[in-house]
C-alpha cells in the first residue's frame, strides 16, 4: 500500500521504501530519512564556486 506523504513523497509500506510521487524513483529505506535518497554528491562551494560580484 502506497501513502502520499507530501505532493512529491510518498511511502510504500509493504516495502517500507520512500518514493517520488512523480517518477517512482526509490530514496531509500522509509525507517531512515528520505533526505539521504536525494543526495547527490558533495561539493566544496568555497572551491567550485566563483565569489559573488
């Protein structure tokens, strides 16, 4: 059973997995946070970034 969380989360909680409501893309594990699924890479700003004008 899928339940919608928010306009773009929701939980599947016969697998206990995190989605996206628009993709179906799987952040993870819904008994950690979702917040882990949409991490990317980090970065240092302070190095790939230029210094505002």
């Amino acid at each position: 059973m899928r339940v919608p969380m928010t306009e773009y989360l929701m939980i599947d909680l016969n697998s206990e997995r995190w989605l996206c409501r628009v993709c179906g893309h799987d952040f993870g594990d819904a008994r950690d946070t979702y917040k882990k699924g949409t991490l990317i890479y980090d970065r240092n700003l302070r190095r790939d970034s230029p210094p505002p004008s």
